[in-house]
C-alpha cells in the first residue's frame, strides 16, 4: 500500500481558558514529507486508557514544546492532514479549505462564505464549557441534569457529548450577533481539560455541512508514534 504524503503543521496550544483568535497571521508552508509505516499505524485497536493517554498527550504537548509556527495542509478534498507533535491526522471535506492554526486552534477550518470547524483544548469541564457555548448562541444555560442526558458520540473512541444549538451567534469580537445561526459540536471533557471538535455558521449551511462534519470528526484519528502502545 503507498504511503499517504502528509503536509505537517505545528500548532501552538494554550495553556488557559480558549480566548479570541484574533491576531494570528498566515502561515506559509515550510515542510512535507512521508510518515514512517510506525507513524502510520492509527490507534484503532487501543485501549481507552491509551487513547487517553495519547489524547493527554496531544492536548498537553505545549507544556513541553515551544514552537513559533505552523505547517498546514493546502485544503484539497480527500487530503490529510497531521499536527507534527501531535498523535492527530484527518480527512478533509468535499468544500473545506485549512486555515492558518492559531494560539487555540489545533486545527483550523472554513468552508462556505461563514462556515467555521474547528479543534481546540480549553480549561474547564463539560458543563461550564457547554453553557458557554449556549452564551454563545443567546441561549439559557442547562442544568447538570439536563446536560447529562444530551446525546453521546465517540470521539477518538472515547465517549463525548453531541451538541446541537440554534440562535444567534455571538463569537468572540463580534460586534453584533449574527441570527438564524448554528452550532454544533462534541466535547470530551477530561480532568482538568476538555477536547473538543466545534463548527458555527449560518443554520442552512450548517445542515448542508451535517455530513461533512460527521465525516471529519470521525475520521480524526490517533497514531502510534514509533510504534509506542502496540
């Protein structure tokens, strides 16, 4: 089997809670090459507690490393994409274009005149995180109950919570909310950390992205790095 020819970024994680994006500046692409067949061996049979592991792992790699850039991928449908110190790849989307990663984007999306689908690391549990994003979207906040029993999907084979909102979205430096918008994404909250997988934009283009979105956090994958947890 060919190997697949994966153009490598480096993201820049915080270490506090997800702030504006603001800021960031485009980044050129500086290297690509091939991953070694250990690289390429996805986690697909490991265990929870290694997928923790390597999650942890993802999300805590700038506690260790100081990088000053990114590489990303050129955005053509079918590609790949893998974040260089991160045990990360992905497919991208029919219509999806790689952005710049920012200081809270691991990975960093858009698609449509408004579309947006990012990754990110944030402080805090699930429903701190989630009542946020109801903020977000001129909505009440839920109670522990409530946000309890929300739908489950798996998000690198681990349990996370499926959220789905409509309102008008206020983000971060928006003057003025934007109506009739959407949000929808997954949260795997973790100690002290949550992951999640997040898109926003108008409410029809997100329906015409259900697909798309399923497609792209499903196929987030982790890789063994040198074989490690084999």
């Amino acid at each position: 089997m060919p190997r697949k020819l994966l153009l490598l970024f480096v993201p820049l994680l915080a270490l506090g809670i997800v702030g504006c994006d603001s800021g960031s500046q485009p980044i050129q692409i500086t290297e690509k090459r091939e991953l070694s067949e250990s690289e390429q061996q996805v986690a697909l049979n490991a265990t929870s507690k290694e997928r923790f592991a390597m999650v942890r792992q993802m999300m805590g790699m700038a506690d260790e490393d100081d990088h000053s850039g990114h590489n990303h991928a050129e955005g053509e449908h079918g590609s790949h994409g893998r974040a260089e110190n991160a045990p990360l790849v992905y497919e991208l989307p029919e219509g999806w274009k790689v952005e710049a990663a920012s200081q809270f984007r691991t990975l960093n999306f858009s698609f449509g005149e408004e579309g947006e689908c990012y990754v990110s690391r944030v402080g805090g549990g699930l429903e701190p995180n989630l009542n946020r994003w109801r903020g977000q979207m001129g909505l009440d906040p839920q109670s522990a109950e409530v946000i309890k029993n929300l739908p489950k999907r798996l998000l690198f084979g681990m349990e996370s919570t499926y959220v789905e909102l409509d309102g008008a979205f206020k983000g971060m430096g928006d003057a003025e909310a934007k109506p009739d918008y959407r949000m929808a994404g997954l949260i795997l909250s973790m100690p002290s950390v949550s992951f999640f997988v997040k898109m926003t934009g108008p409410k029809e283009l997100l329906i015409a992205n259900e697909d798309n979105f399923t497609k792209f956090y499903e196929s987030l994958k982790l890789v063994k790095k040198g074989g490690e947890g084999e």
